[in-house]
C-alpha cells in the first residue's frame, strides 16, 4: 500500500491545503525538509511550554500548527528532490518526540487545574502517551510483517493528523484531561482492532494453504 493511501483524513482533507502552498513557497530557498521537521518539532515543544503556563488555548493552536508544519517536510523533500530514508527517519522520530511532549503538556495541564480534570491526571496522561506510540509502533511493525493492507479504514481513525486535530480542540476548550481520556482508548482500540484484523487474515491465509 503506498504511503499516501495512508494519510490521514485531517491531513488530506485540512493540513494539506495549507501545507503544500507552504512547500512550494519553501522550494527556491536554502530551507531543507530536515530543517522543516525541527521546527514542526519545535513548535510542538512551544505548545508543551504554554501548557505550563497554563495558556491552553494557545497551546492548541500550537498543536495544529505543528501537525501543518509536519506535512509540509514531506512535499518539499519531493519538491526539492531530497527525499531520503534518512530523512523519513529523522521525521518519525521526531514526531514521536513532539507527540510525547504535547501529551505531557496535557497532562500537566490538568493536574495544574484539577477543576477541569478527573482522577490521576499524570497517570491518564502516561497511558494516553503510550497508546500513542503504539499506534505509531504497531503500524511500523504490521508494515514489516506484510500486514500493511490491513492499516487503512478503521485505524485512520486514530490516525497521528486526527489525535493532534482532536487533542488541539480539546485543549483549546480546556478539557485536557478528557480528551486524554478519549484520544487514549481510541488508540487503544485501534491497536486490538489491527491485531484481530491481522490475526483473521492470518487464519485466511492458513486455511487456503
């Protein structure tokens, strides 16, 4: 399956119009894809930081943003005829930096304003992070496993561009700690639904053999 038929419906539908403008406007300058991933990683460390200070709002708009900036590294790579595994690595491993820190900012958020939150905050918050590596995790490993035609429908829902969308507008409403709560079993969910899509095709395959 090629990598597009797995971009996410924010990002196909939302972050794209934004972020291929933003690529082409990029590609005659000395701005390289790579320089492009720090910052959307940059930019998600600044919405860790506004949590902190207690300015959820801001640290939402952050969380788009950085989610936009994120796809633009991919469209120049391919603009500027730098794509490189490298980079590819470069970029997965920084995401999943950015989506520990944006999870911890929320977290933090809602022990600081217990008003708004339930109970444990750091420990919903430590779950939720999991989960979202997981989501990131399995899909790499299912890809490796030959299972990759089985990581569209369903599992985009828990897609990276949708978790950030949605934790964004939560955050941004001053729910932290419940869209914590919701983004987490959603991936979760996610996670067991590839294992029992994996696990029946798997059975498929054994009873035609």
């Amino acid at each position: 399956m090629a990598t597009s038929s797995l971009e996410g419906p924010v990002s196909r539908y939302l972050n794209r119009r934004l972020s291929r403008p933003l690529a082409r406007l990029l590609t005659p300058t000395p701005v390289t894809p790579n320089a492009v991933s720090f910052v959307a990683f940059a930019i998600a460390l600044g919405a860790l930081a506004c949590f902190g200070a207690g300015q959820a709002i801001a640290a939402g708009v952050l969380i788009q943003t950085s989610s936009v900036v994120d796809g633009v590294d991919g469209d120049l790579a391919r603009l500027q005829g730098r794509s490189s595994r490298f980079g590819a690595v470069l970029d997965a491993v920084l995401d999943r930096y950015a989506d520990a820190a944006i999870v911890g900012g929320m977290a933090w958020y809602a022990w600081a304003h217990p008003g708004s939150s339930g109970p444990a905050p750091l420990v919903v918050g430590l779950a939720t992070m999991t989960a979202f590596l997981m989501v990131s995790y399995s899909r790499a490993r299912f890809e490796d496993a030959g299972f990759g035609a089985l990581l569209g429908g369903a599992s985009m829902l828990a897609s990276r561009d949708v978790r950030l969308l949605l934790a964004a507008i939560g955050s941004a409403l001053g729910q932290a700690y419940w869209t914590m709560v919701f983004l987490g079993s959603l991936a979760a969910l996610v996670v067991a639904w590839r294992f029992v899509l994996a696990y029946s095709f798997s059975r498929g395959q054994r009873s035609i053999r």
